[in-house]
C-alpha cells in the first residue's frame, strides 16, 4: 500500500441522522426470527408452534462453534416456524411469534457470572451477539483465540464510513460508556493488548466524547481520513496499526482483532443486565423515505413497519436494501425483517436506484487507483471475460472485499464488483480442477511405486 496518497474513495456525507437519538418503536404485532442471521451455521430452533415465549426467552440454540443463539424479541405466542427467502435468495427457517403487545421479560434473564477468560467467552457466546456493523460474524468465535499472546492490538471500530448509515453514530453519542466498559473487559480478558478506537474524523462530536471518557487512557482514540472504505478490517488495521493482513490470513495473522464499537457496547450491557440481544438501533433513511430516523426495532420485525413508523414513503421506492449504497444488499420484499445484523435500511427513488448502462472501458486507471487493497479491476475483467482462472489467481482477486469503490469512480460505469464476484468462481473452479489434476497425478504416481515395488 505504498502511495502518496490513502487508497479509497471519497463518498458523499449523506448523515441527516447523525444528531437524531434513537426512537424506540410500537411493538409490531407479528415479528419473524431468521434461523439464519450470522455468518456460520444457522441456529436450531427449540420451540415449536404454540409455545408462550417472552422477551429475552431462548428460541434457537447455537447450530455450531461459529454460530450464535436467538431470542425472543418479543412476548407472544410461536405461530408457526415457516421458511422464508433470505436477500441472498436461499430459503431459510424462521420463528413466527404473534406479539401479545406485553413485552413480558422472560424470568430467567439474569447478568452472568464472568470470572475468567472461559467464563467470559461463554457469556458473550451466551449473549447471542454478532458483529452489529454489518458483518455478522459470531462475536464469541471472534474473540476466541488459541493464544491470546498473539493478539497486539484491537481495533474499535468505530468508522462508519457508508453513507446515511448513523446508527454506530448514535452508540458513540450516546453508549459511549458502555464501549469504554467493553474496552476493559476486553483488556481485562483479553491479555491487556492495545486498545485502538478509529473514528473517521468527520465525526468531531464523537472523538470529543471518547477522549473526554479515556482519562484513564485505556485505548488510543484514533481519528482516520474520511475516505472509503476506511471501516473494511483491512484497511482500519493498516490505517491504525500500519500492519498487513496476509493474503488468505485473518486479522489476528497481523496481531489485531477487529470488534465493531456497537458490538462492544452491547457487550458491556449484557454484562450488567443478562439481557440477550433482541433489539436493535437501525438507521432509516434514503431518497424515498418521508422521515428519516435512528430507531429502536425488535428483532424480526418487518421492513414494512419500521418504514411506516417513519412515515412510510414520499415517493414509490424503486430499490430497498440493508445497509448503506456501497456495500448493501438489496431486498426482494418489505417482508423482510430487521434482522441481527442490520445497522440500516435504505430505500431510494427513481433517481437515485438508476443505474446508467455501462460504455466501453477507456482504461483511466481509476479504478486501480482507489482500490484500497491495490487490486487491478481492469486486468481482473480481462481475465474474467476469459474464464483465466491461473491470471486471477495471479491477479489475486479473492483479496477483493467488494467495496465497489472500482464500480464508484468509474466513468464507463462499469460494474466491476458483480465481475469480480464472478470471477471468484471462476478462480474457484480452477483451483479445484488444479487440486483434482495433483491428487490423481500423486496417485498415478504412488501406484507405479507400488507396481514397480512389486
């Protein structure tokens, strides 16, 4: 990453939420619990149809190690467990609950007993949290290390860096104790490594706040360039710590642990309160929307409602997705539900969802110039257009993180993100045609061993 000036992109500032504190919303009256709402395994769940469930009651167990528990977001009655489609086009279980409008508190919620590194990995586990950024991956996995030696540095993050997104805005405002609780457990727990929290510098209120809280100087309150993607774990640990992740690595590989700042400061509620994860803050905001909002939301709750709850729609929306414009995954339905990971939706107009048709490449080099991993999209579409799976191992296009900070600048409007998608399949195939290709050649190879053993 040796250039004379930071790799990304400069977004728009589209924040209208920022300075708005999260409104809590009317129970809905039918929420629908995906098994599925974290990178890993689904949950199983452990109800069935008919069962009383309250708040915070668990409804799905953990399906594996990097997996993570559901609860009850509301009080009711399981109407049924139904499979509905996911926005990656798979179909997917869910728990149905009818609300009783109650929220009646499930009686075993109680905080855990934390009084080691064990005992404090099981509660986060226990707390069915996942990366509230966006990510999704079990926190509890995350954190789980084989020697904690090896981690040097975590890294807060506290970048927000998509446009309209301000839900982790408002956990800085307004959690921004509880994040600092979190930064001592995880020190406490963790083996004591530096503690960075990085926050774009577009966000003065927020880095204020935190050097206000860190007297103690428990972590390094970081302010980074306001350039996408600069809250990608790769680029905030270089950005921070100036260390590289490895091609194929993960981020402990360079030292670091990455922990989402929403994530840490639920950590450090459920600490106090024993209250699982079943709410979250969601911004909604887009072209389309009548009355932009941070909202407090039940897990499971439908699209639909939390728009409504905002005024519904000033103009037809012509896409919806969650998350913000760059890396947001479009929806098929306002069915759709607020799900565990879900820091945003955004609808946008006519206008804004328009995507212009593509021109030929004029090779700019723009492309190459923003991309923050220094991958080259244009050679990467050469060799995808010829199905080369050697030159895209070459080209080392699995380091892409579709960003679609490529698809961004360029002129020609090309969509460089859905090739470079393609293109890992492709790479994909190849390495298992080549894999295949060394298994049979070492096995012609040890049978004429044998034949000429004999």
């Amino acid at each position: 990453m040796s250039r004379s000036r930071l790799p990304g992109a400069r977004v728009p500032h589209w924040k209208g939420t920022a300075q708005m504190a999260p409104r809590r919303m009317p129970v809905p009256p039918e929420v629908a619990i995906p098994m599925s709402m974290n990178i890993g395994a689904p949950a199983k769940p452990v109800v069935k149809p008919g069962d009383e469930v309250k708040v915070g009651q668990l409804i799905a167990e953990a399906g594996g190690f990097v997996s993570s528990p559901i609860y009850a977001s509301v009080s009711g009655k399981v109407k049924r467990i139904d499979e509905m489609l996911g926005s990656n086009g798979r179909f997917m279980p869910a728990v149905v609950i009818t609300s009783d409008g109650e929220q009646t508190v499930y009686e075993g919620i109680a905080p855990p007993e934390v009084t080691d590194l064990q005992s404090f990995l099981a509660a986060v586990r226990d707390s069915g949290v996942v990366g509230l950024g966006g990510a999704g991956f079990p926190t509890a996995a995350k954190l789980t290390v084989k020697d904690n030696s090896l981690i040097k540095y975590i890294i807060v993050n506290g970048a927000e860096c998509e446009p309209y997104v301000t839900s982790d805005t408002r956990t800085m405002l307004d959690d921004a104790p509880y994040v600092m609780k979190g930064v001592e457990l995880l020190k406490k727990y963790l083996g004591d490594p530096k503690v960075i929290i990085g926050i774009e510098d577009n966000k003065p209120q927020c880095i204020k706040r935190f050097n206000e809280l860190n007297t103690a100087g428990l972590a390094e309150i970081h302010p980074l360039p306001s350039l996408y993607p600069q809250g990608g774990e790769k680029v905030l640990i270089y950005n921070t710590t100036g260390r590289i992740v490895p091609e194929g690595g993960l981020p402990i590989d360079a030292g670091a642990i990455v922990i989402n700042c929403t994530t840490l400061a639920f950590i450090a509620k459920y600490m106090e309160t024993g209250m699982p994860l079943v709410e979250k803050v969601v911004t909604v905001d887009g072209s389309a929307v009548k009355t932009p909002d941070n909202v407090i939301v039940p897990i499971g709750t439908p699209m639909s409602a939390v728009f409504e709850f905002c005024g519904g729609f000033k103009s037809e929306p012509r896409k919806v997705f969650y998350g913000g414009p760059m890396m947001g995954i479009a929806v098929p339905t306002l069915d759709a539900p607020i799900m565990k990971n879900t820091n945003a939706i955004v609808a946008l107009d006519d206008k804004d969802a328009h995507i212009p048709e593509p021109t030929a490449c004029i090779r700019c080099g723009l492309c190459i110039d923003h991309c923050p991993l220094n991958l080259m999209p244009v050679e990467i579409h050469e060799a995808y257009e010829k199905r080369d799976g050697a030159m895209l191992e070459t080209l080392k296009v699995n380091l892409c993180m579709e960003c679609g900070c490529c698809s961004f600048v360029c002129p020609a409007r090309l969509n460089h993100v859905q090739t470079h998608k393609l293109a890992k399949n492709v790479l994909r195939a190849y390495q298992a045609e080549q894999k295949a290709a060394a298994e049979k050649k070492k096995a012609a190879e040890e049978a004429k061993k044998e034949a000429a053993a004999k």
